[in-house]
C-alpha cells in the first residue's frame, strides 16, 4: 500500500468509526481523494499527500472548473479536503494545512426541497398500508422520519432501550446524543409495532428497534427505496427521500411558528445558520400567497 492509499484508509477509519458519519459521506469522502490523488500523481508526479500546497490544490480546482464541475460539487470537494488535511494536522503528518489559503467557490442557494403539509396528512390519513409487520413497519418509518426530523442514519440505529416514554434518544454527528420529544401517536404506535415484531422475529438478534423483513438491522438503500415509495404515492418530485422528510419536518414546523432555535436543536445542528436555510422556504411562501391574494397583485 503506497503513501497515498495508507492515508486515505487511516483517514476513512477515523470518519466511519469515531466520527461515525454515513456511508453516504464516506463515499464521497472516497470518490474526493481518489480524484484529488490522482491528479497529484498524473500532473506533478506527488507520491504523498503532505507534498501538495495550495498551489496544487488551486490548480485541481481550476481544472475541475474546466471540465464544467458545478461549484456545489467543486465546494463539496473542498470541504473533504479541509476535513482529511485536518486530519493529517492530528496525524503529524503535515505542519500547516495548504487548505487555510483556500477560498471556496460561490454557489447559488438551493432551497430544501420539502413536502407541504396537506400531502404528509394525505399520506398518513388516507394512504392504506397493509396491518401485518411489513406494513407497520414502514408506517413507522415515515411518521419517525417526519414527525422527529431525525438523519437516516440516526433512525436506522434507535435502540429499543433509546425509547422512553414520549421521549426518543439518538446519537447524531460527533457522537452527540439529544433527546427529541415524540407524538402520543409514534408514542402509542411504537408498542403495537413491537408486538408484530415478536410475532413475526421471536427469537430476534438485533437490539435495533426497526427491523428488515428478515429481521436484521436496517441499511440505508432499504430506508431510501421504502420512502421513495410511499411519498410517490402523494408527490410527482423526483426527490423523496429519508433528507426530503426532514426538510418537510424543519419548514412545516417554522410555518407553524415553531421557534428556529428549537428546530435547531430538535435537528441536532451544531449552527444555526444550518437551520436558517428553512427560513428561505417560508418567505418563498408568503411571497406566493402575496402573489396569489394581494387585490394589488390582481
């Protein structure tokens, strides 16, 4: 294994096992490096990452904008950089970052998409899902997805001992436990769900509260296929997603006069310029309804 391959994998045990961030991450994480490696090798013949200054990292951002990358992808390729050489700061590896001279892209705000209101009742009210294990399992997806906010990969790794009352723990990015209220309903749902869990696992091995129809721990393509399918149920948007739910959660929440300071912390965001992003969407809405209802608009 070279320098380059040695570095990568330390940096990629570090981020699945201590910062325990998703599989998702951890292939762009991947895919980044590998890319930034190779140009290292191919156009300066580098053999080490802690031999790349900024001057070698300005000119792969600059030929990654040759090739037409998006700034939003060319931003998330910094962001992987910033986070493996800070890494390689712990590591000794390097002395200084070549990162700190570095200055990201602009991009354009993209606004979360989101689902409204009336289409997640649709869903929960008149949508029929079957009364055996699968189905109540899958509702119990979608109403925890939704009515918590919580990441994918914090839902698929709820204990049964995380479950207190009308209370849910999870353990989110860093490591960070918090403790988000649940409805009376998930409340009074989760008890009916453990009981078809037994009937259908009753010798189950796993202490996940949400189990595959084989009865082992979730994955992730399992969680994104079942939301996928429910929400093109009520929805033609191409994106329906595990992430969708929980933009759907933030911004119905601020519409309902939720205070952002309480969604941030029911999201679990470290800033609160990460939850001020769901402020867009509402103020695109009350432009609508101006738009629609304003007799000068008329």
């Amino acid at each position: 294994m070279n320098s380059f391959e040695s570095q990568t994998e330390s940096f990629k045990n570090y981020v699945q096992n201590e910062r325990r961030l998703s599989v998702h991450t951890l292939t762009s994480y991947s895919t980044d490096l590998s890319q930034f490696q190779e140009f290292l090798s191919q156009t300066f013949k580098l053999t080490h990452f802690a031999e790349a200054t900024h001057n070698e990292i300005r000119m792969w951002i600059m030929e990654l904008k040759e090739n037409e990358i998006s700034n939003r992808s060319i931003n998330r390729k910094i962001s992987t950089l910033k986070s493996f050489y800070k890494f390689l700061l712990t590591q000794k590896v390097v002395k200084t970052s070549p990162m700190s001279k570095i200055i990201a892209p602009k991009q354009s705000k993209k606004l979360p998409v989101y689902f409204e209101q009336k289409k997640m009742e649709t869903l929960f009210e008149q949508m029929v899902f079957t009364n055996d294990f699968k189905g109540i399992r899958d509702i119990l997806i979608m109403e925890l997805l939704y009515g918590t906010g919580i990441r994918l990969s914090e839902l698929i790794h709820i204990k049964d001992s995380d479950i207190d009352a009308n209370e849910i723990k999870v353990l989110g990015k860093g490591n960070k436990e918090r403790i988000i209220p649940i409805t009376e309903k998930i409340s009074a749902f989760i008890p009916i769900y453990k009981e078809k869990r037994k009937e259908e696992f009753p010798t189950l091995n796993v202490p996940n509260l949400l189990v595959t129809n084989k009865g082992d721990k979730l994955y992730e393509k399992f969680v994104y296929r079942t939301v996928n399918h429910y929400l093109g149920l009520v929805t033609n948007e191409k994106k329906r997603s595990p992430h969708t739910m929980r933009h759907s959660f933030a911004t119905n929440m601020l519409n309902n006069g939720a205070q952002l300071h309480t969604i941030k912390e029911i999201l679990g965001h470290a800033n609160l310029s990460a939850t001020q992003v769901y402020t867009h969407n509402s103020i695109e809405r009350l432009k609508d309804a101006y738009k629609k209802f304003h007799p000068k608009e008329n």
